[in-house]
C-alpha cells in the first residue's frame, strides 16, 4: 500500500496538471483512459482524489499520473505542430 505522502503527492500532481491544461476531471479522466486503456470511472476517480483521511479514499495509482502526463504532453505537443 503507498504511503499517505506518495498518495497525497500523486493527487497534488493530478489537481496541477488538471490546471495547467483547464481540464475537468472527466476530461482527465478520459484522458487517462485513452491513454491506459483502463476504465476510470467518476466514482473511481473521486475516491482518488478524496481526502486521505476518509475511509472512501484509495491512493491515486502511480500508472494514472503517468498516463495523464502522457496525455497531456501529446496535447502540449499538439499545439505546438
């Protein structure tokens, strides 16, 4: 199980590039989806990004920030062409 800082450092990055980019987290979601063919689910992804101290809450997988910073590179990337 990840500790509460990886957990609460996979959300903070999540909640940035959600920013950087002005993403709604069902867009980030299905970004991620797209880019690791995993069903994220809203539901899913609000226990994610729940507070570490709720019982609903799970740590945010590290393959999910992986695959939104992919994605979002491929957009940055796509802007820039």
């Amino acid at each position: 199980m990840e500790s509460e800082s990886e957990q609460q450092r996979n959300q903070n990055e999540f909640k940035e590039l959600v920013k950087k980019y002005g993403l709604t987290n069902k867009q980030a979601a299905e970004l991620i989806e797209k880019q690791t063919n995993q069903n994220i689910s809203e539901r899913k992804l609000r226990t994610w990004l729940a507070d570490p101290a709720l019982i609903s809450s799970r740590a945010m997988p590290n393959w999910a920030i992986t695959g939104l910073k992919e994605a979002t590179r491929k957009i940055k990337e796509e802007d820039i062409k």
